[in-house]
C-alpha cells in the first residue's frame, strides 16, 4: 500500500468511528431514555376520568389555542391530552440534548487526552463528539427561544476553541 492509500484509510477508520460514536448515542439515548408515551389507548368522556389520567378536560374551542374545524358547528368537550404530553416530551428532549452535550465533550476530551490511541481513532472520537454536538442541538433545538438557541452555539463554539487551543498548547497536538 502507498501512503496515499494509508492516509486514504486513516481518514476512512476516523470517519467510521465518528459515525459509529454517533449511531451509539443514539441508539443508547433511545434504549436507557425512552421518549415517553402521552397518549392512553382510549380516550376518556368526562372530566373526572380525563384528569385523572394525565389529560386536561377542553370545555371551550379556544382554551387550547387551535382553530376549532370549520365543519363542527357545535362544540363538544373532549379530554386532551397533547398538552400535558408536549410538556413532558419537552422535558425528555431538554434533558436528552443536555446528557448528548456532555457525552459529545468527553467524546472530544478522550480524543485529544488518550495517550496509548492510534491517531485515526483519537480522531474518530472527536469526530464523534462533534456529530453528537450537532445531534444535541437538533434533540434540544425546540425547547429553546431565539435568544438562548444563539447563547447555546456560542457556549460550544467558544469551548470548543477553547479545548482545542488547550490541547495545542499542552501537546502540540494540530500540527
């Protein structure tokens, strides 16, 4: 083999690992954090039972903020449970992007830490770390304003320059 075809590998196993890291993530968020389930198999008719399991009792067309159909043209009450059930997905979501950041920083530590790793596989944990940051912030995205999305990305933009310039300090490790 040549070394373009060496290199050429390297870069292959590196991107392998990173992806793979990826898939693992997520694989594991989903198996040991499951997202939860919101909605009962039947849906109860009056306010006592609707309540009592976890729905909210809708009494007018505009206590959920949804146009109600054009074609009703008498309003029912009926047992919601989607907004209760947005606040606990949004809950799971929160705390689903929080623990991918900080699996996705040690990812990216023990990449540019681990002493005794071939440089493709070093490599394939930051790259690992760097795709799990990206699927964090799709997980976590939508429980965020305007604002906080924008105080999020800088957060890990200025980290991450910050780990990387640490590393280049300590160890030379960039060049």
């Amino acid at each position: 083999m040549s070394k373009t075809d060496i290199s050429f590998m390297k870069v292959i196993f590196s991107l392998g690992i990173g992806v793979i890291g990826l898939i693992l993530i997520i694989i594991g968020m989903n198996t040991f954090y499951e997202r939860p389930e919101c909605f009962p198999l039947t849906y109860p008719r009056d306010a006592t039972s609707c309540v009592a399991n976890g729905g909210v009792w809708i009494t007018t067309p505009d206590q959920t903020g949804r146009p109600m159909p054009p074609e009703k043209e008498t309003f029912q009450p009926y047992c919601d449970f989607q907004i209760k059930c947005e606040q606990v997905q949004n809950i799971h979501s929160r705390n689903t992007g929080i623990a991918i950041f900080i699996i996705a920083f040690i990812f990216i530590v023990v990449g540019l830490v681990a002493q005794n790793f071939k440089t493709q596989i070093k490599t394939g944990f930051v790259i690992a770390g760097l795709l799990n940051i990206i699927y964090g912030i799709v997980v976590f995205w939508s429980n965020l304003t305007s604002t906080f999305r924008f105080l999020v990305i800088l957060l890990i933009f200025i980290v991450l320059i910050y780990i990387a310039n640490k590393f280049e300090e300590i160890k030379g490790y960039f060049k």
